[in-house]
C-alpha cells in the first residue's frame, strides 16, 4: 500500500493563490486601456476607409473623428493629437500616446500605443 499523500501543502497554495490574485489585479487595470485603444484604432481605420475622407480637408477630418469619440467615448486621444498625412491620393490618420497605470502604492506600469490608418 502506498502511504505518501499526494496535493498541495497549505503554503503552495497560499502562493498560488497570491500569483493568480496579482494577476488578475494587473489585468483588471489594463484592459481596459487596451479596449480603449483599439476603439480608438477602430475609429482612425474606419475614418481611413471611408472614400468621402480623401475629399475632406484635415479640420473636417478631426471633427470627424472628434465625433466618433463622442460616440464611443475615448479621451486618451483628442482630435488634435492625430497626425493626419496624404500619400498618394491616400489619407492616412496616425496616432501615438503614453498611459501610465498605477498598480499599487508605487508601482506603475508605461504602455506606448500607436496606431495608423493603414495598419
């Protein structure tokens, strides 16, 4: 007969338990800035796709787009923050910025996000 116990002892799960929580608690924070820049994405592509962009001058294009914001309600990006090129009869809307999330105490996380119309 085999006498040996098998399982885990009171201090590996306690461990685990601690890992799984962390874990959770980072990603609790971060998605949501990660859904936010791809509604923001979102918006700059489908702004890039449309063929009534090319004709549009780049204040139309930011209220444009200031527009869609309003609607799917994202800030980290105001219309004057998006740099807006033609390239061969081609509009192209780009974007870059920074969000800091602060995690505990005195622990924070950097996140660079960049998107383009014609990713």
């Amino acid at each position: 007969m085999n006498n040996r116990q098998d399982g885990l002892s009171l201090t590996t799960l306690i461990l685990w338990g601690i890992v799984i929580a962390l874990l959770a608690i980072t990603g609790m924070k971060v998605v949501p800035s990660v859904i936010e820049y791809y509604n923001i994405l979102g918006a700059v592509k489908k702004l890039g796709a449309d063929p009534a962009t090319r004709t549009m001058s780049v204040t139309e294009i930011r209220k444009a787009y200031e527009r869609q914001s309003a609607i799917d309600d994202f800030k980290s990006v105001s219309p004057q923050d998006l740099e807006i090129t033609k390239e061969g009869g081609e509009v192209i809307i780009s974007f870059s910025y920074s969000q800091k999330i602060n995690l505990f105490k005195n622990v924070n996380l950097l996140i660079d996000y960049q998107g383009s119309s014609q990713q």
